[in-house]
C-alpha cells in the first residue's frame, strides 16, 4: 500500500483520525473501571478475545483471506505481542497508580516516540523541530508529574505508574513499526488485526496461567460494559481506523490521534474521576500537546 506521506488527508483519512481519537480517547476510563476484582491479565483476555472474534466475524463476513502461510503468521504473532498484549498489559497495570486523563496524556508522548523509532531505524529523519517538540513534551510530562513524584505524602505509586506507561509506549511503538512493515509487504489489515489479536490474547493467558490468576468475570454493568466498549469500540473499531492509518499515511502522521486524545480522555476524568487541574497540569498538558504538534508536523525526510 502506498502511503501518503506529504500529500493532502483524505475525507476518508479525516474520517480514520476522528474515529480513533473519539474511541481511544474514550478507553481509558473504562480501562480504569475493569481494575478490582478481576486481575488486569485476564481483563485483557477477556477484551482482546472478544475483541479478535468480532474481528474475524468481520472478516469471515466480508469474504476477506482468512489462510496465510507460517511465515505470515509469524508475523502475526509478533503484532499479537507487540500491539495487543503486553503493551496494554503494561498500562492496565499503570492504572492502578494513575487516571484516565493521565494515562492518555502519556500515551500521547506516541506522537514523539514513533518518529524517532523511526529514524533510528532508518525509515526516516530527524529535524531540529522534532528534537525541540520532544524536549518540550518531556518538559510538558514533568510539569504534570513532578510534583506528584517529588510530594512528600502520597502519591508514591506515581513513578511506578509512569515508568509502566512508558514501557507501554516502547512496546506499542514497536509494533507500529512492525505493522508499517507488513502493509508494505501486502499483508490486509483487517486478517492481520483478527489473527494479531487472537495472538495476542494467547500470549495473555498464558502469563496469567503462569501467575495463577483465575478466569472470572465480574459480572456488574460497570465492568461488563467496559469490556464491550474496550473489546467493540477500543480493540475491534479503533485498531482497524488506527492500522489503516498507519498504512494510508505512515506512522508519523498517523501520531496526530494521540495529540487529539488526551483532550476526550481529560474531559472524561474531570467529571468522572474527579481529576484536578492545577496550574502545573495547566502547563503540563499544553506543553505536551504543543510538543507533540511540533514532532508531527516536521516535514518528513523522504525514504532511502
């Protein structure tokens, strides 16, 4: 698939952004309500399992390929791994250290990690503009949570909760990188998200059988209406808008969803989480956002 890397955004490509930002933006809360009850490993079997059938129904329905050789599934695999296990692992477990809007300005830092991902790989280059976007967004990150790491009582498990949304971001911008790979081989996006999935939900089970966590079900409207946004909204909708991003426009731009985020996750936790914003979250988040802003809209060097 050719990606339009410098040309002007489709109405469907509009269409892509919109639906990612409002359905990822709108995860972290829910992603937040699972936390209880249920260990966060077998939350994400649960919403990636359903999830990865809705998909596969979605594509048995539209007649798309289904069999692909070993080497395929290899790859499948380490999308599975990569993009839809213990990346989202990693940030259920940040949820128990920080909210909703928090966890979504974090994962927004996407937007400076993929392009730098990208040049260290060689898929791109870097410009003085990135490297002043990200260190305001850096900036911006320490702004929100220095306070909160350095105060005196409580807040302890702050750090925890940011080092475990960053190793989500490296886990997650490596399999951006890995999806970008394979849509220039050809491989569909919609098998590659189904089989991905169903990979990445055996990876999870097998950790929580490794750790002993049992496969139950908490069966109350707040955490099974979770999961069914998370698995239909969050994994099935949002994935397939978010990869075929990534294949239409690359990685790079494809990073402007997470600009956008934030700002429904941070409403969201406002009214929902009792978030409060103080002078330096103020700040924190308008560095992060105009950071990000910057990164993305560097002019890309064209590939060699």
């Amino acid at each position: 698939m050719k990606q339009q890397q410098h040309g002007a955004l489709s109405a469907f490509d509009y269409a892509l952004y919109a639906t990612v930002v409002i359905t990822w933006g709108a995860a972290w809360l829910p992603l937040r309500l699972q936390l209880g009850v249920v260990s966060p490993e077998v939350s994400a079997v649960w919403r990636f399992l359903l999830g990865g059938l809705i998909v596969f129904g979605w594509l048995v329905a539209a007649k798309g390929r289904v069999r692909f050789p070993p080497a395929d599934h290899l790859r499948f695999a380490v999308l599975g791994l990569t993009m839809f296990s213990f990346n989202f692992l990693a940030a259920y477990y940040a949820g128990f250290h920080l909210n909703g809007g928090l966890l979504a300005i974090l994962f927004s830092l996407t937007a400076v990690v993929n392009p730098v991902y990208a040049a260290l790989l060689g898929r791109g280059g870097l410009n003085r503009r990135i490297v002043l976007g990200a260190v305001i967004g850096v900036i911006g990150v320490t702004f929100l949570f220095g306070p909160k790491i350095l105060a005196v009582e409580g807040e302890a498990g702050t750090l925890t909760g940011v080092v475990l949304m960053l190793l989500s971001i490296f886990i997650f911008s490596t399999g951006n990188m890995f999806s970008a790979a394979f849509q220039a081989r050809g491989l569909p996006v919609l098998s590659a998200n189904a089989w991905s999935m169903l990979y990445g939900t055996a990876f999870i089970a097998l950790f929580a059988l490794f750790r002993g966590q049992p496969f139950i079900v908490e069966w109350t409207p707040k955490y099974v209406l979770s999961i069914l946004w998370l698995a239909v909204a969050g994994t099935a909708v949002g994935f397939f808008a978010y990869v075929t991003l990534i294949g239409r426009i690359g990685t790079g731009r494809t990073g402007y969803v997470t600009v956008l985020m934030p700002l429904v996750a941070l409403v969201l936790s406002t009214f929902f989480e009792g978030y409060t914003w103080t002078i330096y979250a103020f700040a924190g988040v308008a560095l992060v956002l105009i950071g990000n802003a910057m990164v993305l809209s560097a002019p890309a060097k064209p590939k060699t």
